[in-house]
C-alpha cells in the first residue's frame, strides 16, 4: 500500500507579488506546512546576493531546484523565488502538482521591491525598469505551469489567501 502524497500547492510569480505574505496565509488556512525555497537556499548556502557574486545565476538555478524537488517532497504550500520558472527541470518538477500564479501591476510592485536584497534589481538600471524586463521575460514560463492566477495588486493579502486556499480545496 503506497503512502497519499501530501497535500500541496506551489505559488509562482514574480518578485513582490507576494508569495511568501500569501504563502504563509495559505498554509496555515489549509492546516499544511510552508516553505519558502529562497529561504531554505538561504539557510543552507548563504544570501542570494553573495551566492549570484561568489558563483552566479546559473549556479543559484541549481541550488533553487534542489530545492524545490526537496520541498515538493515534503508537500505543503511552496513559494518558489521569482526566477525559479527559468528552469525547465524546475518547470517539469512543478507541473505534476497545483501552481498557482500570483501577478501583480508595476504600479502596486513598486514599493515592495524597494527594499533591496534583490540581486537582479541591483545595478543601474531603475528597479521597476529591471523588474518589469524581467516580468515580461518570464510571464510566458509563470503561465505555462500555472493553473490559476490570482492578481495581488489591490486587495487584501487576507482575502486573497481565502479564495486560493478555497480553490485548493476544491482541486484537491
């Protein structure tokens, strides 16, 4: 008899869409664990922006997909980074489980991503300039795993994180 695979649901998007405020409402609405996969690259390897310096994107694209192939094994709800939908062994680990596609407007992003910490923002550029670049190249990959979207822009985190945990239930 082979054991029921846990419950999850994995949410994508782009930077400041609010997948880990979001993700973290989900989980506990849906009584499952959540994990955040930039966190667990984080507490494993060291900060984003020194492991972009020290070995760059293409080495953090591995570590991001280990990481996400690890947490998919523990179930519960998955904020994967903004970036981690560039991969396509990422993209075929995600496909086999519900994904969600948080958006967001640039209008409504352009506070939250402010703070910094986000190596692809870093530089000259304007953040929102970058950022919106950046959307644009991934949207095509968001839209292809996703099976929902649910914008983020205006309304409350709360409700938004009511009616994804209600989809979840209902596409269990």
């Amino acid at each position: 008899m082979s054991t029921p695979e846990p419950l999850t649901l994995v949410l994508v998007g782009p930077m400041g869409a609010g997948k880990t405020s979001i993700g973290r409402r989900v989980a506990k609405k849906l009584g499952v664990g959540f994990t955040d996969t930039d966190r667990r690259i984080i507490a494993e390897h060291g900060p984003i922006p020194e492991i972009f310096a020290a070995h760059g994107e293409e080495h953090f694209r591995t570590l991001e997909s280990a990481a996400v192939a690890a947490a998919l094994e523990t179930g519960g709800v998955i904020s994967l980074g903004g970036g981690a939908v560039a991969s396509e062994q990422t993209r075929d680990l995600i496909r086999r489980r519900p994904v969600v596609f948080l958006t967001v407007s640039p209008e409504s992003v352009a506070a939250r991503i402010s703070g910094g910490g986000r190596p692809l923002l870093a530089g000259e550029d304007d953040p929102l300039t970058r950022w919106r670049q950046i959307f644009e190249q991934r949207r095509g990959w968001y839209e292809e795993v996703a099976d929902a979207t649910f914008d983020t822009s205006r309304r409350p985190m709360q409700r938004i994180a009511e009616e994804i945990a209600a989809w979840r239930r209902q596409h269990a």
